[in-house]
C-alpha cells in the first residue's frame, strides 16, 4: 500500500483535501519525488494541481514497482539441513 509509505506529518497535511483526483495527485507527487512536510504545503499553496494543462478523469495512487509483491516473492524454498 504505497500510502502506508507517507509519515503521518504528510497524512495529516492530505487528509482535509475532499477532491479524490486532488489529493491523489499530491500522494504521488510525495512519494515520486520524495517530498518533505514544508515541501509539500509548498505545493499545495503553489496550487500545483491546478496548474496541471491536461488533467485526468481520474488519478489513481501509484504502486512503485520495488513496494509491489508478486507470486515470486511468496513462494520461497526451505532448505534441509542435515
């Protein structure tokens, strides 16, 4: 769950933002690049999301590919030892 990635400082900032597409865009923005407490409220205040030409229907959170789990990493092989 990418948002379990976020610190609490930063839910607590994206909490009272009601627009789904908003407050999706602002999680992937800190978790693509990073963004501290002050950086964040930087951009919202900025209203970066606003700014966006061409936004989406729908924004949805993104999974970066190291936090995603896949069949190979459940199986795993137990080695005997003797």
């Amino acid at each position: 769950m990418p948002v379990a990635q976020l610190s609490w400082t930063l839910i607590a900032i994206l909490l009272p933002i009601k627009d789904e597409n908003k407050r999706n865009y602002y999680i992937n923005l800190c978790i693509k690049n990073n963004l501290s407490k002050r950086e964040l409220i930087r951009k919202i205040k900025s209203n970066s999301y606003e700014r966006l030409i061409d936004k989406p229907e729908k924004i949805d959170i993104i999974t970066p590919t190291k936090y995603s789990i896949t069949t190979n990493m459940l199986s795993f092989r137990v080695k005997k030892t003797i």
